[in-house]
C-alpha cells in the first residue's frame, strides 16, 4: 500500500476513534430531515459521530468508503439523493482542522 494512503486511513480512524472519545453531544441541525436521515441511515450499524469529528474533506472521503461498506454488510445502498442529502449534511457542519 502506498504510503501516502497508508498515513490517510490511519488519520481517519485516529479522528474516528477521538470522536468516540468524547462525551456524547447532540447532533448539529436537531429535527431536519438531513440529521434524521443522517441518524437512520448511518446510524443503523454504528454511532452517528458529530459532523465536527472530520473536515468536509474528510468526509467526503469517509463517505466513499462507506458506499463499500454498505453494500457488504448486505445493507440497501444510499440512493443518490440520500448521499446527497447527508454528505451536505456533514459538510456543513464539519470541523475546520
């Protein structure tokens, strides 16, 4: 594996695994249609983690590997109106750092 990518994916997991760490605090843009779609979809096999854990950046990345992940675990894919919807969900709510 090269190691540019390497050092990326161990970032992610590194700000997933911080995310966790943290006491739980309520999700940005409580009772719209995003953060319950967000909470319902992505929450279903995992915590949702706070939109502030990754930049934009990152979860775009986050999300691709998701779309994979999805699918293996025999779960319905995200329609494409639906990734939409929670990726502009995280991106407007995504850390700066």
């Amino acid at each position: 594996m090269d190691w540019s990518v390497w050092r990326l994916r161990s970032l992610l997991v590194a700000c997933l695994l911080l995310a966790g760490c943290q006491k739980s605090q309520s999700l940005p843009e409580q009772g719209t249609y995003a953060q319950q779609l967000y909470v319902e979809r992505c929450g279903s096999c995992h915590r949702p983690y706070s939109p502030r854990s990754m930049t934009a950046a990152m979860w775009e990345m986050q999300m691709e590997v998701m779309r994979t992940r999805i699918v293996q675990a025999g779960e319905s894919p995200l329609t494409p109106e639906q990734n939409r919807i929670i990726l502009d969900y995280l991106r407007r709510n995504a850390g700066r750092q």
